[in-house]
C-alpha cells in the first residue's frame, strides 16, 4: 500500500511550479531569435529539452502521489533581455532556482524515509547540479573567451555547434 504524504505532495506542488525553467527557455530562445540571436536561441533550446527530462521525473514522482499538475497550467513569463550576458544570468538565476527546490524536496522526502522519492531526487539533483556548472561555464566563457563582447559569443556557440554537427555526422 502507499502511503501518502500532504507535505510531500505540498513541496512538490511548489517544485513543479518553481522548475518553470523549460517553459522560461522556451521564451527565452524566442525573445534570442527576435533578436536575430539564432545560435543563443538553439542553446535555450537544447536547455529547454533538458528541463523537460526533468519535468517527465517529477511528473511521475507527484503521479505517485495522485497529485496531477499540467505543464500547460504553469504560466508563461515572458523574459526580456537586450544582450547576451542578461540571458546567461537569467539562466543561472533559473538553474539555482530549480537546484534550491530540488534540495528542499530532497531533505523532506530524506526526513519522511520515502526511499523511492528520495532516490529520485537524488537523481535528479545530480542532474540539476550539473545544468547550473554549465550555466556558470557560460558566463565563464563569454567573459573569458569572448571578453564580454556579444558577437565573440555567438561565433564561439556556432562553432561549438559545427563541431558537435561534424563530431556526429563522423
């Protein structure tokens, strides 16, 4: 038999509506292609399709507790932001979000000795941790490389994207 836990269900509830990362990188690569930002568009993207995977756990996770929240419910907060550096903070800023809420989930699932959420969370966590170094690695190299300069970055990123296209194609 499961057992349920409100407060479990509770922090969860919030998780799912503090992790609004996908849906924010989702605007965030349209308002980079209005911009005419393409290649800081297909990163948001590709930033975007992770925080899914993430969703699709957590999902699950609250399906467990018969607590059922639709993506589409989550409002759409529109991201506006005139350079490149404003929208690598932002997604530091969402990634730190989405890592603090992983972390509460974690010590509460911890502190009622579900097993399974816990191990879930710890899954997740890992990941999330990792999506927050490359958010600082980033901004690491847009001021170290790119010496802060807007054009520098976006070469830098197409050329990422040529080696990874010609690193598969091979």
């Amino acid at each position: 038999m499961e057992l349920e836990y409100p407060l479990v269900t509770q922090i969860a509830q919030q998780l799912v509506q503090e992790l609004q990362c996908s849906i924010q990188y989702r605007t965030m690569s349209i308002r980079a292609a209005q911009l005419g930002w393409s290649i800081l568009a297909e990163h948001f993207d590709r930033e975007a399709e992770e925080e899914m995977e993430h969703f699709s756990a957590i999902r699950s996770f609250l399906d467990r507790r018969r607590a059922r929240y639709s993506l589409g419910e989550l409002a759409i907060n529109s991201t506006e932001f005139t350079t490149v550096r404003e929208a690598l903070d932002l997604q530091k800023q969402l990634e730190r979000q989405a890592t603090e809420a992983l972390k509460t989930l974690h010590k509460l699932c911890h502190d009622y000795r579900d097993v399974p959420a816990t191990r879930l969370c710890d899954d997740l966590l890992l990941s999330q941790v990792d999506s927050e170094d490359r958010a600082q690695e980033m901004i690491d190299i847009y001021m170290g490389i790119a010496g802060g300069d807007d054009s520098t970055f976006l070469r830098y990123l197409e050329l990422q994207r040529l080696a990874r296209l010609t690193k598969a194609s091979l």
